[in-house]
C-alpha cells in the first residue's frame, strides 16, 4: 500500500485548480491580473486619510479612462472597468503575455461615511487618484469645555 504524501496531494490539487482556471469563460471578471501570483485584487490600492479626507490611489496603467467607472455607496468605493488587449495583435502572435485584458471590479471598504456628491478621481499616468471627503457625522468635532 503507497505511502500518503502531503506534498504530492498538495501538487495534484494545485494542478486540479490550474486546469478549472484555465477552462473559465472569457470575458468574465478576473480576480486578478497577476497570473500565477494568486488571486490578488485589481488594480492594487493605497486607502490613507487626513482630518478631511480619505484618499484612493490605484495602479491602473493601460486603462482608457472612457473604460473606468467609480461608484460610492456609503462606506464602499467600486472601482470597475475593462483592461483591452492591444488592438491589431492576433493572439496567436504572442510569445509572451503577461498584462493580462478582461472586466475587472475592485470593491473597497472605506473607513468612514464620505459625501459622495464631492468625490473627485483624476487618473494620470496610469494611476488613479481619488479624493472622497468625509461626511460631516464622521469628521471630528472639537468640544468646548465650560469650567464652572
């Protein structure tokens, strides 16, 4: 009877999710762009704040920003788009491809309630900056305090 390997499970099942990935149907929206580095969420985001602000700068490069949509709902940004392949190039042709084309959504938490009628989203040089003020309720408030 053969010896029970962890490790050569561990391969047979890594193969097993390598084949159901590669046989998915096109043009559905990928968990990532980074093939063979694990489902990493795209486009890669910085989320930082200041007392007014939260601020979302987003790794885009090679997007048409005609193919970008922003959505605000509450505390959660979505960021969603299409990343096109290179136009007049037959697949065949490639050697190599690397930058991943297809539909992607990122959704991102945000720590506070922002005034979504303010947002404002500039993209430059394949980043994606965006600036979501903070509600009024969820900047802080000075007390004044009366000693009597």
């Amino acid at each position: 009877m053969p010896v029970w390997d962890p490790f050569n499970e561990i391969a047979r099942i890594q193969q097993e999710l390598e084949r159901v990935m590669a046989n998915r149907p096109a043009g559905g929206a990928q968990p990532a762009f980074l093939p063979a580095r694990g489902a990493r969420a795209y486009p890669l985001t910085n989320l930082f704040e200041d007392a007014d602000n939260l601020y979302v700068e987003a790794l885009a490069p090679g997007i048409d920003p005609e193919n970008l949509n922003l959505t605000v709902v509450r505390n959660t940004l979505a960021v969603s788009g299409e990343k096109t392949a290179p136009k007049g190039v037959d697949p065949e042709a490639f050697h190599r491809s690397e930058r991943a084309a297809g539909k992607f959504v990122r959704n991102i938490d945000l720590p506070v309630d922002v005034d979504s009628d303010k947002v404002n989203a500039r993209y430059t040089d394949g980043l994606l900056t965006i600036t979501l003020p903070k509600s009024d309720t969820a900047k802080p408030r000075q007390i004044r305090l009366t000693v009597e």
